[in-house]
C-alpha cells in the first residue's frame, strides 16, 4: 500500500487530496487498460513527496512533474 508509511492523519489526508487532483489531470492522457498500474504507480510518487510539499496543491503538481519525467 502506498500510504501505509504515512503516520501522521494530516499527511495521509494530504496525499490522498493531492493524488486525486493530480490522476485527475493525468488519467485523459494515459492509454486504456493501463488505469490500475498508472494510479498505483502515481500514489507510490505521491507517497515519496509528501515531505517535501508545501500543501495539496503543491504536492499535486510535483506529483504530475515527477510522473511525467518518468514516462
């Protein structure tokens, strides 16, 4: 699970916020069948970045960066 190194309710509640926002913007431009593997590997990134955000906003859109660069 990706979050599970999340401890703190706020953080958790942040990553969650923010992976919505940013699969919400990335989710149009994949290909079909990929939804379940890109979302999974999207909340992973998302995961990595929560320390380094400044809020969900932020998060959101290092999260979509961070993704891009690796496809």
């Amino acid at each position: 699970m990706p979050f599970s190194s999340l401890t703190d309710p706020i953080d958790l509640a942040r990553a969650e916020a923010a992976l919505e926002r940013a699969w919400a913007e990335l989710k149009p431009s994949l290909p079909q069948g990929a939804d379940e593997r890109e979302r999974n590997n999207l909340a992973y990134i998302v995961a990595s970045l929560v320390p380094l955000a400044l809020d969900e906003d932020d998060l959101a859109q290092r999260a979509i960066d961070r993704f891009r660069e690796k496809a």
